[in-house]
C-alpha cells in the first residue's frame, strides 16, 4: 500500500468505510508513512517511479505498524483513542484501508486483499496494559 494525493471526497469516503471517523482515516495515513519508514529506513520519504513497489507493505505489516504508530502517538491510552473511532480489531484498519484504495488516496498491488487484515492479532492482547508496558518500555 502506498499514498496518493488526488482531490478528496470525504462524505463518500467516509460512508463506504463503516462508522470510521476522519480521525481514524488520518491515522492510518499517517501510520502507513510510519510503517514504510520503519520497515525501509534507507530509503527517501518521496517515493520514485523506481521504489514504488520497494516501498509496498502488506496489509499484516500495515496492521503490526499501526498498532506500533497507535502506542507511539496515545501511549497507555491507544486502545481508547482506537475505541472512540470504533477500530477494535485488524479488519477495522482493512476496511479504512480499502475505502481509500476505492476513492485512490491509497494504492494495492493486485496481490493485496482485504483478507491480508484479518485477524492479524488480538487487539485485547495487543493492546494489553502488559504489551502496552512492553512497547512502553515502563518496565
């Protein structure tokens, strides 16, 4: 998955994705550019023609970097913050993620499904006050 800047329509975006707020839909933007710098550091923040496909994540990668982004921005209270946008398991970040495909402010190489988010992990022990110590580091 990769970013695109075209003109945006929010209300059809919006209603095509689920009760999903304009937060959540900024958030996972900005963790998709968190995720591709943490997983390709070498690399420039301005894609090229030529690191386009360098830079893709799977939707799995996507969703282990968002949880990531999430304890780096909100700390303890990430499971909160991703409750009040009604992101409560992996598939939430898949149907964010899709929505923008549809309306091209994301891209998908053909392999990409919404499947790829299913499931990834348990939100309640992925964001558990013990994995959230961890990531942390209050331990």
């Amino acid at each position: 998955m990769s970013t695109q800047q075209p003109e945006l329509e929010w209300r059809q975006i919006l209603s095509s994705a689920g009760p999903y707020p304009l937060e959540a839909f900024q958030f996972v933007r900005d963790g998709l550019s968190y995720t591709v710098a943490s997983l390709h550091p070498d690399e420039p923040e301005e894609p090229t023609a030529e690191l386009g496909a360098s830079r893709h994540v799977s939707g799995q990668q996507l969703c282990m970097g968002l949880r990531d982004y999430a304890i780096s921005q909100f700390g303890l209270l990430a499971p909160t913050v991703l409750e009040h946008w009604h992101i409560r398991r992996s598939d939430d970040f898949g149907r964010i993620v899709f929505a923008m495909i549809e309306h091209g402010l994301m891209s998908k190489t053909e392999e990409d499904t919404l499947d790829d988010f299913r499931g990834v992990y348990d939100f309640d022990e992925a964001f558990s006050p013990e994995a959230l110590a961890a990531r942390i580091g209050t331990r």
